[in-house]
C-alpha cells in the first residue's frame, strides 16, 4: 500500500511517498528495529509487556525469540522480526519457538523478566511490574495455554501468507504485519499495519476468541482453596493455605539447620522472588523498609517470622502459584532424615 503525503497548497493534492527498505536505509533489524520496537510495543499491539528479548533459555537448541511479551490476558506472545521483503521461514521458526516456550510458568517468567530488567539497568521488582501490567497485585497467576504469535517484516512471500492462513484456520493464533520504511524530510518513518488477519476478518475470529478468553479469565477467577497439613517439631497443623504452608515448611527447615540460600538454590524456579533480602540482623518490617521497589504486604514481615544467616535478613514471600508443591518438594529434600 503507497504512502501519501497531503499538502494543501497551492491545491490540496497527494504526493507519493517514495518508499525503501531497510537495507537501503541502513536500518538493522536487531540493533534499530528491535530496539525500537523494545521500548515502544504498542507499536505492534495495544497491552504488550517486554518480558525479555533474544530469550534462548532451552536445553539442546540455538535459538532465540526476538521479543517474548505476555498480554493482558496472560498469553504469551511470541514476536519474530525481519527486515526482508520476504518474511523468510519465519512463521515456521516461530511456531518452533511457542513450542518450546509453551511450558513456562508464572515463576519462569518472573525470573526471565528479572534477568532482563538487570541487563536493562532497570532497578524494579520483576514480578511487581509484571502485576502492575496486569492490574492483579495479590492473587496466584498461572500463564494461559494460549501461545499467541506476531510476525513482522517488510513483506511477506506467498509460502509465509500461505502457511499463515493454514495455521489460522487449525486453531492458531498467529498474524502478520507489514513494517513500510520510508524517508520523508530526513526522518525515517515506518507505517505498521496488520495484513493478515484481514482486520474485517478477523472480527470474527476476535468474537470467538474473546469468548474462549472470558471462559478462561472465568476459570481463572475461581481462586484455588487446596488446604495442606503438615508435620512439623511444633506438631500437626491442618488446613493451610498454600502461603501458611510454605511459612510452615520454611520454617521448620530453618529450625532444622537448613539456610535460606540453600532453600533458594534448591528451588530454581523461584530464586528472584521466594524471598525479600536485607544486610543486617533486622526485623521483617525493618528489612521491608530498605527494600522500596518490595510491597510490604505481599511478604511475611510481622514480627518473629524473618529468616536470618549469614549476616543477612531473608522475608519470604506471601506469593504461591502452581509451583507450590514443586517448591515444597524440593525443600523437603534439603530436611535431614527423620530420627
């Protein structure tokens, strides 16, 4: 589609916008566009959150999404770049790529977002700018199964746009867009605008797939009530919620002989957010109090219930998901053998 500019003198009329590619430009796909692209992702869609880009953390394979972005539904969303005319294999390297990605939980993505956010310099709490997105500061969140894909390149060759409709019609969620670079007055611009769904057709496809996101969002709603017993040196206590439950069993561990940095090391899956870590011998408030990127409310800081070793106060976290009993199981592992 050409791009127009309208001047309106002396008569209002419309002038071809001569358009190029990127390689003319001297527009890289990784260091200009998805850098670009990184800062401002409402540029691809509306209710984007970078959780992290080149992300290659899976055993046996040397890949890499470009950009990994949850939505506000919590889909994952998998966005591939090319500056090509042709789009490449693309579409085939990202439905690899959902695979591969299809199992991260919550906590994973935590910690991939916490990595990203140390490599960025940004000095926030992963797992809180994660919720704030969401606008869901308090209840366990699990990712959805709906892995959601975004392709984007200055064309697309008939094999991608073939394939693309393919996959569209199977069930998958997948679209392209159209990245026109051109120059006018010596700026580079860049329209970008969805082809595929066609977005008259794709109003169809939205209503049921909207209908698929409330029942999900309704089955999401329904807040897991499992209760847990467990055994400890103070005797039986029943009924627990999943964050009682982690106190408990934390806490017996330490009682134990077990470290924080042990219980840490032992449960991968959680070492950016089990706990809340201060310098010092110091109460769990007081902890909270050198840590302002942490919500108080969100940790176990009342009095008695901070962790301390090696010169360092640990606050565990109130925030249990799925992985609760993966967690559990770990650090029962690390409990010496009953006498």
């Amino acid at each position: 589609m050409p791009l127009f500019i309208l001047k309106s003198a002396p008569t209002p009329s419309l002038h071809t916008v001569d358009v190029e590619s990127f390689g003319a430009l001297k527009v890289r796909e990784r260091d200009h566009i998805q850098q670009a692209l990184k800062q401002a992702p409402e540029c691809i869609e509306e209710g984007l959150l970078v959780l992290t880009e080149e992300f290659s953390e899976w055993e046996g394979a040397n890949r890499r999404i470009d950009l990994l972005c949850p939505d506000l539904h919590l889909n994952l969303v998998v966005v591939e770049l090319k500056r090509t005319d042709d789009g490449g294999h693309m579409e085939l390297q990202a439905v690899r790529y959902a695979a591969m990605v299809s199992a991260m939980t919550f906590d994973k993505a935590v910690a991939t977002h916490a990595k990203f956010l140390r490599r960025e310099g940004i000095e926030e709490d992963a797992e809180q700018r994660i919720r704030d997105f969401l606008g869901n500061p308090d209840d366990d969140l699990e990712l959805t199964d709906n892995l959601r894909i975004i392709l984007l390149a200055a064309d697309f060759s008939k094999e991608v746009t073939s394939t693309v409709l393919w996959l569209i019609e199977r069930g998958v969620d997948i679209r392209c867009m159209r990245m026109i670079p051109a120059r006018i007055a010596g700026e580079i611009v860049v329209d970008i605008h969805q082809i595929i769904p066609l977005p008259l057709a794709e109003e169809y496809q939205i209503a049921i797939r909207e209908k698929i996101q409330r029942r999900e969002r309704a089955e999401a709603a329904g807040r897991d009530f499992t209760k847990y017993e467990i055994q400890t040196s103070e005797g039986l206590k029943t009924g627990l919620p999943k964050r009682r439950f982690m106190l408990e069993l934390i806490s017996e561990a330490v009682r134990l002989g077990v470290t924080p940095q042990q219980i840490i090391n032992a449960a991968p899956s959680r070492q950016s957010n089990m706990f809340a870590e201060a310098e010092g011998t110091l109460s769990g408030a007081a902890a909270m109090a050198l840590l302002p990127t942490k919500d108080p409310k969100r940790y176990f800081c009342e009095d008695g219930l901070a962790f301390h070793a090696g010169g360092k106060t640990y606050v565990l976290s109130k925030m249990w998901g799925e992985s609760t009993e993966l967690v559990a199981e770990a650090v029962t592992g690390l409990l010496p053998p009953a006498r």
